[in-house]
C-alpha cells in the first residue's frame, strides 16, 4: 500500500517544492480513555480516577477507523499503539479492537502501554497475555517511574515484567524505566519537601514533559525563566515535522504531545483522521497560526486582552504554552481548539 503523496495536503498544495512541507502521520496514538488508577505527578494529561467521562471512552469503532486511515496514509509505515489514561482499565474493549483488527488483517500495531495496575497474580498476568498474543499483540509496554511507583506497587510491576517475560519473549517487553525497576524509590510517608527533593533528582536524569499536571507539581523544581527569556522559540518546525498524533475518544485529535490543542475532530462516519489530514492547513488554526510563527509568547498578547496575567517564571516554553492555554480554555469560547477539559484540569468538560 503506497504512502499518500504530501502534495494531496491543502497547506503542502500551496508551497514551492522546496518548502518545508507539512508531513504525513505515520502513528497514531489511541487514547482508549483518560481513566487511570494514578494520578502521576508528572501526567501531561490530568488523568486520574476521577477522570470518568463515558463521552471520552473511544469506541471500538474510533479505534479500528483510525487504524485503518494510518495504513491508508502511511502504507506499511503507519503505526498504531494503545494508551491512555490506562488501556486496561476495559479489558474487553482492548480485546475487542485486537480481535477486529486481526480479523480484518489490519497490520501496524507498534506496542500497548500500561502502569501494570492489574497485575495482581501470575495466574491473570499470564491469561491476558496469553490471549493478547494470540490476537496480534506486539510490544508490551510497562511504565515504572518514581512518579507511578506512588500509587502502583511495584511488586505488581516485577510480576508484570517477569510473566510478560515468559509469555512474550524479552524483546517484546519495553521497561520503562528497567533501571528504577531494579532500584526504586520509595516516596510513601514521605513530607511534601522529601518528595520534591525526590522529583527534582529524577528531572535531573530524565526530563518531563511540563504540561497538564506537571505544571502543577514540576514546573517550580526547574530552572526558572522570565516569558521575555522565551521569545525566541516558536513552534513550526515541531509542528509541521510532527509524524505522530493522539486521538482520545471525543475524537479530538492532537498533534505530538501537544494534548489540549485540538487540530480537529473526527466524525463519524462523515470525517475521518484522514480527511483530517489531508485538509489541515496550520494557518487556519487560531492557536498553531500563532504558536507557529511566534511560539507560544505570541499567545500572551491576546490572552492579557482576555485578563491573563503572566506568571513571573516558567520552567520553559511548554509550561508557558499551557498556562496560557489553560486561562483561555477556562474563560473563552474555545472548545473547538483547545480542549477537552480533563486535558486542563477540568473533569466537568
């Protein structure tokens, strides 16, 4: 199956043949749900086990339909992972999508992530595996951090990773991280000063994304600078070279990690993710229009006509982009660009 020309997107169209173009979305990331059995500190969604919304579980229709677009646009190159919040959390409808998908002979599924939550006996670890496998399942991903060790065991982790293992093969279990794994830090009955302390040498090694609840709880124990230090950074590159979306179950669809911009929405069965992408021209956008050519510092012009006050530090220039982000999806009419409110905190939109 042949990859869609890029001249076929209506930006691309426009450009001379040595532009940058806008480039094809070669994976796509199912946001199964925003439900999560932890609310991780460093979460650049707000996800949670308050973030019940039965509007925002993605159907096993949403599913396969974005599936199949991906194929059609990136031919063999296009990829799929399941995600969240935690996939786990509908058994059924996670094997429901695997059994569609593989009796439809659709190809492309990269890995499914989890916090291991379930993981409760080798007895369960092993079922579910053993049935997953047998309906296509490649890459099991298992997330093991400072950050999900605050709410999942990590005995539950070791047990996912030692049965996976057995079931799977090493080369199709991803540890992330092995090496917290093997020595972790344990932040229960610990002061809000001690974890801080805590999080502050892990961003050290390894670095957040500082979004959504990251803003929160992160933001402060990083470098600071001034919004003015940030002009100098904008976003067309990131955006235009973006191969990888997300789409949740409202069928929003967001581009990278960029969650809570929304580049469009599908609607089925009258506009697909590839409808999207064929007819999705930056320069339209009344967010990426801006963050494109002036980074997310050309947003603060019109958010301070809409009573946004700039903070006097931002850790850089994500953290700057959501909060701003944040005060006009919370004030403005905007649900068209930026949502949906679990995105910012708001478990009620």
């Amino acid at each position: 199956m042949p990859e869609t020309p890029l001249e076929k997107n209506t930006y691309n169209a426009q450009l001379k043949r040595s532009d940058p173009k806008f480039k094809l979305w070669h994976s796509v990331g199912l946001m199964l749900t925003y439900w999560c059995p932890a609310k991780c500190t460093c979460c650049y969604l707000f996800s949670g086990p308050d973030a019940q919304d039965a509007r925002a579980e993605m159907s096993v229709q949403m599913a396969l339909t974005c599936w199949r677009n991906v194929r059609k646009l990136a031919g063999h190159r296009g990829k799929v992972h399941l995600t969240g919040g935690e996939p786990f959390g509908n058994y059924q409808r996670l094997k429901e999508i695997l059994t569609t998908a593989q009796n439809e002979g659709l190809q492309g599924l990269e890995k499914i992530e989890t916090n291991a939550y379930w993981c409760t006996s080798k007895q369960i670890i092993r079922d579910r595996l053993e049935e997953l496998n047998t309906l296509g399942l490649t890459v099991l991903q298992i997330s093991t951090d400072i950050y999900h060790q605050e709410y999942i065991p990590i005995e539950r982790v070791r047990l996912a990773v030692e049965v996976a293992t057995e079931v799977l093969g090493p080369d199709r279990v991803q540890v992330r991280w092995r090496d917290f794994m093997e020595d972790p830090v344990d932040l229960s009955n610990k002061t809000t000063a001690q974890k801080h302390d805590a999080y502050a040498a892990e961003l050290q090694k390894r670095p957040e994304r500082i979004v959504g609840r990251a803003t929160e709880e992160l933001a402060a124990l990083l470098p600071q600078k001034k919004w003015q230090e940030l002009a100098q950074f904008n976003c067309k590159r990131a955006l235009l070279g973006a191969r990888h979306v997300h789409v949740d179950g409202f069928g929003h669809v967001f581009s990278g990690t960029c969650a809570g911009i929304i580049l469009g929405k599908i609607d089925l069965p009258t506009f697909s993710l590839e409808d999207l992408w064929l007819s999705f021209d930056y320069q339209d956008h009344p967010v990426f229009s801006i963050l494109a050519e002036k980074g997310p510092v050309g947003l603060i012009a019109s958010a301070t006509e809409a009573g946004y006050h700039p903070q006097k530090n931002y850790a850089n220039k994500c953290h700057l982009c959501f909060d701003i982000r944040r005060y006009l999806q919370q004030c403005k009419d905007s649900s068209a660009f930026l949502g949906p409110g679990i995105c910012y905190g708001n478990l009620t939109t």
